[in-house]
C-alpha cells in the first residue's frame, strides 16, 4: 500500500500538466469544432522558443513565460486568422488538412534549426525534491507543473465566465449568425481563441520542457496526450480537462509501477479504451 | 423628426446561388413609425431583413441607414450603427444565461459603458428576464426566449429594430404582451419593422405595411386604408 502512493501522488501533480497540455486543443475544439492536429508541434515550438530565450538571456526557464506566452498569442491569432479561417465552413476535412499540413512543416522547420538533439531546459530545481516521509517524495518540477495547470485552468474559467470576450467567444461557439447580430466579428474572435488556445500551449510548451527531454518531433507524442486527456474528460470541458489529465497520468503511472515502465503507455490507453467503451462522450462530455 | 427616412431600401435584388428571392424590392421606413412586412412563406421577408441586417448580400440595389449606404456590410458593423435584428426562432444562446444573453447585447463599444443603465430599462420592460437572470436560456418558454431575443436586441441600444415573425409558435395571449411591450419600445423612439405572417395583428400595430408575394412588393399603404379584399388579393396572389 505505502509503494503505490508514490506513483499515485506524482500521476496527479503530472495530471496538472496533462491538463495545461489538453485545455488548447479541448477549448478550440469546443468552439469552432476544430480539431487542431498541429497542437502538439505548436506547444514543441513553445519549448524550443522558451530555450531560445532562456539560452540567449541566460535566465532560468521559467522567466521566458514571459517572452513565450506573447509570441504564442500572435502565433496562434496568424495560424486562425490567416490560414483556418479560410477553411472554416467548407466541412470537416479541409480544417484537419490545413492543420495536419501545418504540423509537418513546423515538425521540418524545427528540425532544420535545430537539429534532431534531444533537449531539456534545466534548472536548479529540475533534481530537487521534497521529502514528506520516509518513502514519499514530491519532485518540485512535478508540483510547479501541476501549480501552473491549476493556475491556467482558473485563469481560463474566469477569462470564459466573466469577460466580454470570453462570453462572445461562448456566443459564437452556441451560434454564429446570432453572435455576428450581436456585433460580434465571428473570424476575428477565432483568430483571438486560438491565440489564447496558443498561451496555455506556450506554458504547457515550457513545462514540458522543464520536465521531460524534447525533440522537433515530439509534437505528436503530446497531441496523443491532449487527445486521451480529452476523450477521457469529455471534449470542450474544462473541468474534464483536469480530472482527464489526472485519470491519464495515474493510469501510466500506476501501470509503469506495476507492470514495467515499457506499459506506462499502454496502461494509459486501456483506460482510455475503458471510458470508450463506458462513456464514450467522455466523463463531462455533452457531445 | 417625423419624417426623416430611417430606413431606405432601392431597387433591392437577392440571390441564393441560382434562385432570386428578391425582385427589385424598395420599401421607406420613417424615423419613429412601426412598419409592417407582410407575406406568405416564402415570400421574401426573412430575406430583406438578413440582407438589411448584413447577413445576406444583395446583387443589385442599395440599402441606406440614416443616410448611409449599409448594403454588404458584415453585420458587425450594421449593429455598430444602430440597426439590430432580432432573427427568426429567437436564436437566443442556448449555452448562456438569461444575464450573459443580454450582456453579450451589448457588445458594440457604444453601448458597454452603459451596460448595467440599459439592463435596468429591459429589465423594467420584461420583469421575467430579471426573475430568470441566472436560468440557462435554454430553459425558458418560448415566449420568454422570445422576450429575452427582444431584450437582447435592445441591449445595443439600436435606433431601429427588425423583429422576423416574433409571434411563431406562441400562445395568443403571450403575443399580445409582447406586442404590448413593442408599443412601448416605439414611443421611446426607436422604429420598428414587423416582419409577420399574422396579418391582422401586425397591421394593428403599423403605421404603414408592405406587402410581399414571391420575393415583390404587391401593394403598400397606410393600413387604415387598405381594405381586406386587396390585402388578401395582394398576400395570396389571387
């Protein structure tokens, strides 16, 4: 009993980081029925944009949110703006095309600047831990993940309930035609959802990086997460996020202890498979 | 002010792909007055008022508010000057509530500084809507949706409204109260157009009314002159 609490406890701090990793993908989802494939290489760009800065200013990591969560703003109004929009209303195809076209050509431009190389944004506190009891550790990296999805998430909910446009984005999500009535410019707001959607990637972007090694091709590894975390919580929902992220990451984490960290994955899935099969609109899910 | 024409409309034609739904249409509607639209289904009058509203563009003809060319403006920008719709089947945010339905009214940048002085006046002409602020409008009747569409419409402090067939699918005593209310916006100042399948109510309530058959208009005037017999000629083509 005392050997599983270890697993258990670091699966829910990771959990605050599945979340912050799925709440892009879910939210624009939710409004514009879009599912972004290139999500997990946007949120890699935020990780090699973060080591960027963090190499060239030489600050800790955590500083360059900064500097990340503003240029992935912009990155993400262009991406809607300019390229989804476009496609918007002509089905579902097109959006998923242009977003899978997207994520091969960050995937390549990634790896032409730089390099294949596995990278990692260290920190003084990447190795330190807080020893609660004999057998029981808290890895600080692992509670300033789940700290920051916390903190993303209300931020969200607040930003969504209460703001002018966070209630026109929820609008336009419920109707269009009638939001546009309302004054609304529908494209417009898009471009500035997926700008926010790009933020909590930026942080997510960060965090991983401060946790785990990346490549220019681990987007898609990330993309799979975001993906299970969702179909686990149900798609759109905020708080299926985070209670997705938790579900996902206890089930790796307990599957890794028990059974080898070669079935972390798998017993991930097999959960995932489980709320499939049981609830398949997912545990908050209306659709 | 009686008679600055609020709302003119020349020569209007509209297509949806291949079929014309509207035929050289041209109605005034004067600052202050209540006009009605009257057709059959079918007949157009949705069409003028998703094209005047900037939701439709049209192919050939203008559209002026207060002066000003709005035709194939996106309808963003029609509201921003005052003209607000209040769309056919109420089209009320489902997923807000009765309060976030009429605080996203008042999205355009003119009228969010007076948001909570505009929100007192709809509340005082619906009371129900203050009673039901923190309801999911997906759980109103329908008379209350369609309070709540009218409301929120109002919310943007608009000089003129379009309300699109406000009394389809409800009881007849909910209609008269909300006709009741619509008088009552009037004498405040704002000018209405009434688009109506229900002939006698909305020529009640007008001071001049178009009649619409297969996308023309067939006859208009002052209602009190019209008689029966030309109106149902007119409405049915007969």
């Amino acid at each position: 009993m005392q050997d599983i609490l270890q697993p258990v406890l670091n699966g829910i701090l990771l959990g605050g980081l599945y979340a912050v990793i799925a709440i892009g993908l879910s939210t624009m989802f939710g409004i514009v029925r879009l599912v972004n494939l290139a999500h997990g290489d946007l949120l890699i760009l935020g990780s090699f944009l973060s080591l960027v800065l963090a190499s060239s200013v030489g600050l800790s990591p955590y500083w360059t949110i900064l500097g990340v969560v503003p240029v992935m703003y912009f990155v993400g109004f262009f991406v809607q703006g300019f390229l989804l929009n476009r496609v918007l209303g002509k089905g579902m195809e097109p959006p998923l095309l242009v977003a899978f076209g997207l994520s091969i050509i960050l995937q390549n431009l990634l790896l032409l600047i730089f390099t294949p190389d596995a990278r990692s944004l260290m920190t003084r506190i990447t190795l330190m831990t807080i020893q609660v009891t004999k057998s029981l550790n808290i890895p600080v990296v692992y509670l300033l993940d789940f700290l920051a999805g916390l903190a993303v998430i209300l931020c969200l909910y607040y930003f969504f309930q209460k703001t002018y446009l966070g209630r026109a984005i929820r609008a336009a999500s419920d109707d269009e035609g009638a939001a546009q009535l309302m004054g609304i410019n529908t494209k417009n707001i898009y471009a500035k959802a997926m700008g926010i959607a790009m933020m909590t990637a930026g942080i997510a972007g960060l965090l991983v990086g401060t946790t785990f090694t990346f490549y220019p091709h681990t987007g898609p590894q990330y993309l799979i997460i975001a993906f299970g975390v969702i179909v686990i919580g149900g798609f759109g929902s905020m708080k299926g996020c985070f209670v997705g992220g938790f579900i996902l990451a206890v089930a790796q984490l307990l599957g890794a202890h028990f059974l080898g960290p070669g079935y972390q994955l798998l017993s991930g899935y097999v959960v995932l498979l489980v709320v499939l099969a049981l609830r398949p609109q997912g545990i908050f899910g209306t659709v | 002010m009686a008679d600055t024409v609020a709302l003119k409309v020349s020569g209007l034609d509209v297509h949806y792909k291949d079929f014309q739904a509207l035929w050289d249409v041209s109605i005034e509607v004067n600052a202050g007055q209540v006009v009605s639209i009257i057709g059959a289904n079918g007949a157009g009058k949705s069409t003028l008022l998703n094209t005047t509203s900037g939701l439709s563009t049209p192919t050939k003809g203008t559209i002026e508010f207060l002066g000003d060319r709005i035709d194939g403006q996106p309808p963003h920008e029609t509201v921003a000057r005052g003209v607000s719709l209040v769309p056919e089947g109420r089209r009320v945010f489902p997923r807000l509530t009765v309060y976030e339905n009429l605080f996203i009214g008042s999205y355009t940048p003119k009228s969010r500084p007076k948001r909570e002085q505009i929100l007192g006046t709809i509340y005082e002409l619906f009371p129900v809507l203050k009673e039901r602020r923190n309801q999911m409008s997906d759980t109103l009747s329908g008379g209350e949706q369609q309070m709540l569409a009218i409301g929120r419409a109002l919310m943007s402090e608009p000089k003129l409204i379009l309300c699109d067939e406000i009394s389809l699918g409800l009881a007849p005593v909910i209609i008269a109260g909300i006709y009741k209310r619509l008088r009552q916006i009037n004498e405040d100042g704002i000018t209405i157009v009434l688009v109506e399948q229900d002939i006698t109510r909305s020529l009640k309530a007008a001071n001049y009314a178009y009649i619409l058959l297969e996308g023309k208009v067939v006859l208009e005037g002052e209602p009190s002159v019209m008689t029966e017999e030309q109106v149902k000629k007119a409405y049915f083509g007969i």
